[in-house]
C-alpha cells in the first residue's frame, strides 16, 4: 500500500471519510495536515453516533496511529470532548495511538471571539466561517505570534505567550463591541486542558517517518476541498489553510518525494456552504431536492448547503492543482430519479488547459444527461449500474481526465463500487 494523499476536489463535504474508511484497512497511520474543527464528518461505532472534528478518521482501525500534524489548529477543549465521546462507546484512544504535533497551533478563546465579532460586523458581506477561531488562529500563526501545543503543555510559557498578545487582541475585541478577556481565567481554563493532553504530544513527524522506515504506509486526510485553499480557492470566501494535496507535506512534516499517490473526492453534483461564487448553483426547485435527496446539512454548523450541478472545468482544475492520480466520485444515488441530468462541461471563453482566475462572471456551458431510475445502492460493479448513471460516470471521467476508481451509491460502507489497484488490494 503506497502513501496515499486524500483532498476534496470541490468545496469540501465530498464525502471524504467513507473513502479513508476504505482505504485505512491497510494504513499505519491517518494523518490531518491542515485544518481544525471546522471540518467534521460522522461515524457510527457500535450504534453510536459520533462526529469527528479533528481526530483523524483512522480512530476506529485499532492498529492504525492517528496523527495531528503541524499544519492543523487544534481547539483543546474540541479535542478532549471527542477523545471522552470516543471513550464513551468503549473505543479509547491512548497515547500510544494519537500523536499531535507539538508545533500545531492551539485555537484561543480570542480567536474564537475574534471570529464571531469580525463575522458579524461584516453583515451581509460575511464569509460565512464556522466561527471555530480557524482563521485568527492562522493568522497568529503566520504573523510568529500564535500558542503552539508545545506551549499549552507548559503553564508559565502558556502565560507568557499570552499576556503577551493579550492587550493587542482585547483591543481588537473592544473595537468590534466584545467583551475583553482575562488573562488569568484563559490560563486558568486551558491549564487543566493542557495537562490532559500531554501525553499525546510530540514529533508527529518523526512517527511518520518512522512508519515508513518499518515499510506501513501513511494516509493523509485533507480537510475542506481544493477551492477553500487558502491560494487556489475563491478568495476571500476561503478556509486559512492550504487544503491542496501539497499541503500535505508542509502540514505533516514529510517530502514531496514520499507521495505516491492522490486521490480527488468529488461529489457528483457540487455544494457549497457559506458565502461566494457557485457556478453552477441551483437556486431553485431542483437545488432543493438535491439538498433534501442528498441531505445536505453542514456537519459542523448544521447549516443548509447551497446546491447545485457537476461542474467539471472546476474538478479538472482540481485535478492539475493537486495532482491527482484517481478520482472517487460520491453520491451518484442522489442523482437518481432526474429525468435529465445537467452537466457543466466548460465556461463560456475558456478551453480545457485555462481556469479563470475568478468565478464571480463565468458563464458555465452545459450538456444535459439522459437520467436513471432506481436504488443504486445495491450496485457493486459499475456493470452493474443503469446505463444513463454508467455514462454519466464515464463523461465525468472523460471530462476531468482522471479514472474514475470509486464510486459511492448510497450511504452505508458497503454502498461503494471498488475497481483499480488502489481500492480493491
Ligand atoms: P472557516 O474555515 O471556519 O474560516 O470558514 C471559511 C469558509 O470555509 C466558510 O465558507 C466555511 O463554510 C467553509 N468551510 C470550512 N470548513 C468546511 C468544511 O469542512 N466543509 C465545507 N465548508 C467548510
């Protein structure tokens, strides 16, 4: 099994862990490399219902580390609640299987209010984040002024790195209309926090360079989808992190040479949520029932997704951004039942080679699709599935450029078409 790097190819909620969750049969190690809890997907263990934020999909493979890399913001309090959930349904996870880099930054209390307050005074011209502190905490990062976990395990450097910024954030919360915080009852409050998390931090790196010497393979799972980065996405209305496979090594502590492969999720129709460009969105009655077919609610923040068609200049865009070797599409079943399918194959003015650089005015060219009927879910080999639903698949394939390895047709684990070497091994 080679080093697998996993990203989304849209604007995140592909459906990302079902396919971990297949290919972490075989791993040593999942890996988060670049965002915090504003990711979030469910999974269900022994009955139970459990949503991850940050821990890394591996948690249910008892074999396999769980790796909080560098590159990832980690809100403690966020963390130690889904260790006590996991814990909870019999499935604790020790140290000896959940490494967190020490040089990951640690989520502030005012970087959560920071996030609220710029969010609401931007009124109607809001990014729509989470306003889990994301991005005030990246933003410390990069300006050399943020609190790493290796700070939070320590109390007086905790206290001194705070007091530090402290005055400099309390202004800025002032000046938005919050309520400035205390030094003494944020060290107080996080001190406890990091005393439980001790343990588990340290060279995350080095675990996963010594995994490979020892010849398991490493799994890394992005977070969001390729047009939140950072750089590539639709800026401003971006996450703060590069969610492109090539922040991977950057966020993990590895080299570009031990990528073997990269894997796109893309949903077969696309959703967004929060503010700024869609192309190809649906406003209107059939964006609904994509929404209510394919339940499409936030994991995180339960806010309804905005929905709308497989935009296919956008994926193939994707596919070159991160360098992708396969494709798994996900949630053809929702799509079944349309009498006609549409499918964005170009923007109006550009070829197959050129992207905008914005998306606020292109006009998306579309092909309509001849529709299927009927449950999916049953399909175990694309021969299997209704002829419409098979070409939709193999013009998506034709369109991006990249085999189509996985396909995903309904919502339980085994609702999932394998071929190719990658994911039937
Ligand atoms: P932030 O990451 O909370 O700063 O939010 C920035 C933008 O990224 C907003 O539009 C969010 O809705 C979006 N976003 C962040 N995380 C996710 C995710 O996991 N799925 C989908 N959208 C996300």
């Amino acid at each position: 099994m080679p080093h697998v790097v996993i990203v989304g190819t849209q604007w995140g909620d592909e459906g990302k862990g079902k396919i971990v969750d297949v290919l972490s049969r075989h791993v040593g190690a999942v890996a988060r490399f670049q965002g915090g809890n504003n990711a979030g997907h469910t999974l269900v263990v022994e009955g139970k219902k459990v949503v991850l934020h940050l821990l890394p999909s591996g948690v249910l493979r008892d074999d396999c580390l769980c790796v909080i890399g560098n590159g990832v913001v980690v809100d403690p309090a966020v963390l130690l609640e889904e260790l006590d959930e996991l814990g909870e349904t019999g499935r604790v996870l020790g140290p000896e299987r959940l490494r967190i880099s020490a040089q990951a930054h640690v989520i502030m209390p005012y970087h959560l209010a920071l996030d609220r307050l710029r969010e609401a005074a931007l009124g109607d011209g809001r990014i729509g984040t989470t306003c889990r502190g994301i991005g005030p905490c990246y933003e410390d990062k990069v300006a050399r002024r943020g609190v790493r976990m290796s700070d939070l395990v320590r109390p007086e450097v905790l206290r001194e790195r705070i007091a530090r910024v402290l005055p400099e954030k309390n202004g800025a919360i002032a000046a938005l209309g919050g309520e400035p915080l205390d030094l003494d009852a944020i060290v107080e409050a996080l001190s406890p926090l990091g005393e439980r998390l001790a343990p588990f931090v340290g060279d995350a790196a080095a675990e996963l360079h010594r995994l490979h010497r020892r010849g398991r393979s490493i799994l890394f799972e992005g977070a969001q989808g390729t047009f939140l980065d950072i750089d590539h996405g639709t800026y401003p209305y971006v996450t703060s992190s590069s969610t492109v496979a090539g922040g991977a090594c950057a966020g993990s502590g590895v080299g570009p040479t031990l990528i073997d492969e990269v894997v796109g999720i893309a949903k077969a129709y696309t959703t967004r949520v929060g503010s700024g460009c869609f192309p190809t969105e649906d406003l209107g009655e059939p964006g609904e029932r994509l929404r209510a077919q394919g339940a499409e609610f936030g994991a995180t923040t339960g806010r309804p997704r905005r929905c709308g068609w497989f935009d296919a200049p956008l994926v193939r865009h994707a596919a070159r951004l991160n360098g992708l070797t396969r494709l798994a599409l996900t949630k053809l079943d929702v799509l079944s039942g349309l009498s006609e399918v549409p499918l964005c194959v170009a923007y109006e003015g550009y070829d197959r080679e050129s992207f905008p650089a914005a998306l606020d005015d292109v006009t998306p060219i579309y092909e309509t699709m001849p529709g299927w009927e009927g449950d999916l879910s049953g399909c175990r080999s694309i021969s299997e599935l209704p002829a419409n639903a098979l070409r939709y698949v193999q013009r998506v394939e034709e369109l991006v450029g990249i085999p189509v390895e996985l396909v995903s047709v309904g919502p339980g684990r085994s609702d999932t078409i394998l071929h190719g070497d990658l994911f039937t091994r």
